[in-house]
C-alpha cells in the first residue's frame, strides 16, 4: 500500500498495487474501499460530501479555531480515543505526531492472539 492522503485527525487514504484506494480509520481501526482508481478518488474529493466524509472538513474547521492546526506529520488526537465508548463523554483534542497516534491506534485495536 502506498500512501496518498490523510485527513487531520489521522485518518489514511491508501492506494494498493492494483490502484484501488482505501481509507484507514485509525479511530474505528477499520479499512475498506472507496474508489477504484487514485484518479475517481480525487475526482470525488472534490465534492462537498466527500470532503466531509472522508476529510471531516467542518470538525476540522472548528478544531482549528480552537488552534488545533496539525502539520504534514501530526494529526489531531483525542484524550480518550475515539474506539472506545467512554470518548463520547468530555474528550479532550490536541496536536500528536501521526506515528505515534497510529502506533497508539493499532495497539488499542488489535485482537488478541491465541
């Protein structure tokens, strides 16, 4: 997989040798498809819908009023992550160098290995 986008909160969008592109949500721990080619997936990112869906425009928006503006190599965290049920009480945002969020992510998702 190759990267070829991310959203600000950490969420990757990955292109296969096969040139179909996925979004990782690192908060769900989930990966599934949302377009055949690097090209229908610019062509859709343009769109309103998918720049909401995929890129969270709006919460992005108000995160960076709250001076929440992550660079190329951060993403916006959150105290408690969003896998778990206790993040919908009061969760607290901050700027987090994506490897350690996604380092942090996949320890927080994984199964358990019998």
């Amino acid at each position: 997989m190759t990267l070829i986008a991310k959203n600000a909160f950490g969420d990757l969008f990955l292109r296969n040798e096969q040139g179909t592109i996925f979004q990782l949500k690192i908060g769900a721990g989930k990966l599934h498809e949302i377009a055949n080619s690097e090209m229908q997936f610019r062509e859709l990112a343009e769109t309103r819908e998918k720049r909401e869906e995929w890129f969270a425009e709006s919460e992005e928006t108000a995160s960076a009023a709250q001076g929440l503006t992550p660079n190329e190599n951060q993403c916006i965290g959150f105290s408690v992550p969003l896998v778990f049920a206790e993040s919908r009480s009061t969760n607290t945002p901050f700027v987090v160098d994506i490897y350690i969020m996604l380092g942090f992510s996949e320890t927080c998702t994984a199964k358990p290995r019998h």
